[in-house]
C-alpha cells in the first residue's frame, strides 16, 4: 500500500475509532452566576495538614460551587482554597486571588510559594488566597482510567510514529470523557473565572485583586470578561493571547525552543568537561538531536514512563524555561544517554527529576483545554503542520503541531470568551518566553490596552516575578500591589545578571 493511503488509513481509522466513543453533549449559552446559596456560604477554616501550607501559617476551607452555573440546582464541586491572612489587620484592604498557571496546576501552595517575593508592605495589605482550580487536587479532581503523565508528545519521525500518538490521544480522550462525562465537560476556565466570583462574595469582597502566572493570565482575562467591574488590582505575568490559545500557544512555542537549546547549548560547551556534549553550541545541539534520533530504536521503559523519540523534546520544553535548571538537564540528557545506550539508569531518580518541575495533572489538563476550545478534528491536519516544520524546527516542531487528546473530545459546553475590555491590568512579559511567546503577551495587551507592560529582556525565562531576578520587575508589582499606582507608560526591565549560572 502506497506511503500516502498507509497515512490516510491509519489517520481515519484513529478518528473514526474515537469520535464513535464520545458524545456530542449540548451547547450552552452564556450561563448565570451562582445564586445566594453559594455566594453567601460560611466557611469552616481549618489546618492545610500541608507541610508548606501549615509552616507558613496558612488555613484551608471548602468552597461549594454548581458544577454546572446553567443548572445550579444540580451537582456541586466543593474547591479547597487556602488563605494566609495580611499581617497588619488595620491595614488591610482585601483579597490577593492567586493562580500558577498550567492549565492543570494546584495552586494551593501560592500563598506560601510567592510570599518570599512580597513586600511586607504587601504582605501587610492582603489575605493571600490560593486555590486549586477545580477538577484539580483538592478541589474534586477528574480522573482518566489511563495513566499518562501528559497529554503532550512530540510526533516522532514519520507518520507510524505520528499515528501511535493520534491513537494515544483518541484513547485517552475516550477513557477521560467516559469516567464522568457530566462532570469533565464542565472542568472549564469560564467556570473556574465564575467560581474566583463565587470565592470573592463569600470572602466579603466587593473586588478581587489577582495574581496569575501563565495559563493564569487566560484565566485572569476571561475574570476581567465576565467580572470586569468587580477587578481592583491584577498582574498577569507570562501572557497568552486569547485568540491563540490553546493549539496557537503551542505552535508559537516551537521558534523560541529551538532558540533556548541554542541558548543552552552555548552553557553546556562551556562545561564539556563535566557532560562531554561537546566544545561547540553546534556540537552540543548535534548531540542532542543525534539522541533523539538514537531513541527511536532503543527507547527505554521503566515505571510506567516512557523515554524515546517523542517525549525526549518534552523534557527538554520541560526545563528549557529556566536557566537556573541548566545543570538539571544536563545531567537528565546524561542519564536518558546511558539508557539509550543499553547502560544502567534509575529510572525513579529521572522522572522524579523532570517532574519536579512540571507538577501538572494530565486529566486536568486535558479536560480544561479541551472543554475551552473546540480543535481541528482531522488528524492529517496537525500531520500536515508537523511536516510543515521539520525543517525550521527539528526538534520542536514536531511537539509543537502535535495532535492531542482535544481533537477527539466533545464539542465544548460553552463558545471560548473573546477578550476585548478597559480593565487596568498590570502585565509581565518576557522576550525569550518559552512557554508563551512574547508575541502573545503583546497581543494580550493590546486586547486590554489600559493595561500597562512590563517586558523583561535578555532572560530565558517564564514568569518574570521571581525572587532576585530582577529587582526592577518586582519592584514594580510590589508598588502596585501595594499602592495602585503603576508605571506612567510600558517600560523595559533588565534581569540582575548574577541570577545567571555560570
């Protein structure tokens, strides 16, 4: 059979196969906010029995909120927030909502993860509230009966390598929608923009003051949509552009990881004493590939994670956003080489090394991007992009046209929020972004053009307000934070220097 029917069999097969699995499911209109039962409910706080959580003083509660804002006299999610209270009561003024991005990531922990990076003045001002979105962590999280630690894969090579991803894709579609389709369909960021107003009344705020890194800058735009008179202070650091998210945002991701292995290229020649990668940037990253091509004949398997020619490119997207774990995948790519080779590898110590730094929940992942936003659904589309790019991006772009379990999912319960309003924002943004592409900070800010941008040069980084990389980013959030008054115009931030590894 000739290579073009092969591809065209297999690709229709796959679709075909998954979409008879999984229901259409009706289409909302816009649906009303949460009636008195849920904006006006008392809260039981008690101990996080967190470790983190509990040294920092913070307390924990459940919210109630409809699974379902259409039918509020239906099912019910109970959200586990966490509140670490303003040290100076007679100052303070509210509320700080916090969200760390993903879609898919807990963010109970941000009350005491970011408050190394508050002033005392803030501090002083704000109950710093955490959240676990719903369907994630403590906040009845969704489960799929497949086990993949991600819904994210580079393509491989050819179109059999492109084809064992669309049919992982389809099955995990399939598994996640079936566990409990009434409830995974409402796992959405318009939703969870409704629950922080849910979260908001109960507190007794009249306004919410946001913080929201990545993915939850999307969550904070959709807030400023649906809510926008109730917004007193927001920072959106690390940007997304409405219209790009989801398939855009990862499309634009392929440039800019080709250029930060190139980036991390130049540091690992200057240590080829200690990986042996080689002298050059050149060499380095024809190391790199030449290990992802040696993958595909000798992947290796252990705990259930798998490590080849199509989630090599994921590690490295993984930890690419910080320069700071530049020793860190240098000694992964050390370890996935010996075990590539037919050498020992600890296979525990490696994935216990790449997820720590990409604490996401697959189910929950997929449920929010696919529930967001409807994507192309024939799979010699995405083959088409990925072949489109081989050339420019040999590393990346096969991960970043990649087919996902979202072109097997349900039709959306909602049509995705278009963003276009006068909120006064504050926004961080990085030239060398990894995850999001300057571009789609820039384009977020002119959708909100009171906002004001901040833009972080000469970093590879993701998220700006970090502690001591850059003192004139933070000192600018704090003075907001803590006074409302933001920079008269957009400006340009330099990063301390001395962040850098050597």
């Amino acid at each position: 059979m000739p290579a073009r029917r092969i591809r065209r069999f297999v690709l229709g097969a796959t679709l075909v196969t998954a979409a008879a699995t999984l229901p259409a499911g009706p289409v909302h209109a816009e649906a009303p906010v949460a009636p008195d039962r849920f904006t006006h409910q008392t809260l039981n706080w008690q101990a996080c029995n967190d470790k983190i959580l509990d040294k920092a003083g913070a307390q924990c509660a459940g919210v109630v909120v409809p699974l379902d804002y259409a039918d509020p006299g239906g099912r019910t999610l109970t959200l586990g927030i966490s509140r670490v209270q303003a040290t100076d009561p007679e100052r303070r003024r509210g509320i700080l909502l916090t969200n760390p991005g993903g879609p898919g990531g807990q963010g109970l922990r941000m009350p005491a993860n970011y408050l190394t990076n508050l002033s005392d003045d803030v501090r002083a001002q704000y109950d710093i509230i955490g959240m676990d979105p719903r369907g994630i962590g403590r906040s009845d999280k969704v489960n799929c009966t497949i086990p993949i630690p991600t819904i994210l894969f580079s393509a491989g090579f050819d179109v059999l390598g492109f084809a064992r991803d669309a049919t992982v894709a389809a099955a995990m579609a399939s598994a996640c929608v079936a566990t409990d389709p009434g409830k995974i369909r409402h796992i959405t960021t318009r939703n969870t923009a409704r629950d922080m107003d849910v979260i908001r009344s109960v507190l007794g705020e009249q306004k919410i003051n946001f913080f929201g890194a990545s993915y939850g800058t999307y969550l904070g735009a959709v807030y400023t949509q649906l809510f926008g008179d109730r917004v007193d202070r927001m920072v959106l650091d690390s940007p997304i552009d409405p219209d790009r998210y989801y398939i855009g945002l990862y499309q634009d991701m392929g440039a800019i990881n080709e250029w930060a292995l190139d980036d991390w290229a130049t540091w690992a020649a200057r240590h080829d004493d200690l990986y042996h990668f080689g002298t050059t940037p050149e060499a380095v990253r024809g190391w790199v590939e030449d290990l992802i091509r040696r993958s595909a004949g000798h992947e290796i398997y252990g705990s259930g994670f798998l490590v080849d020619e199509h989630t090599i490119p994921m590690i490295l997207v993984a930890l690419l956003p910080n320069p700071q774990f530049n020793p860190n995948l240098a000694e992964i790519l050390t370890m996935v080489a010996s075990g590539v080779a037919g050498g020992p590898i600890d296979m525990d110590a490696l994935q216990a090394k790449i997820f720590s730094v990409v604490p996401l929940d697959a189910a929950a992942m997929a449920a929010i991007m696919c529930g967001d936003k409807a994507a192309p659904r024939d799979p010699a589309w995405y083959y088409k992009n990925v072949e489109a790019t081989r050339a420019s991006q040999p590393v990346f772009g096969a991960f970043a046209n990649n087919i996902t379990a979202c072109a097997f999912w349900p039709d959306p319960v909602e049509q995705p929020t278009e963003i276009g309003n006068d909120t006064p924002v504050l926004m961080l943004a990085n030239v060398h972004d990894t995850r999001t592409a300057y571009s789609e900070g820039l384009a977020l800010h002119a959708k909100l053009p009171k906002s004001r941008l901040i833009t972080l040069a000469d970093t590879r980084i993701h998220a700006s307000f970090r502690d001591d990389l850059s003192p004139c980013v933070n000192d600018a959030v704090n003075t907001y934070l803590a006074t409302g008054v933001r920079p008269d115009a957009d400006i340009t931030c330099a990063p301390d220097y001395n962040w850098f590894p050597k």
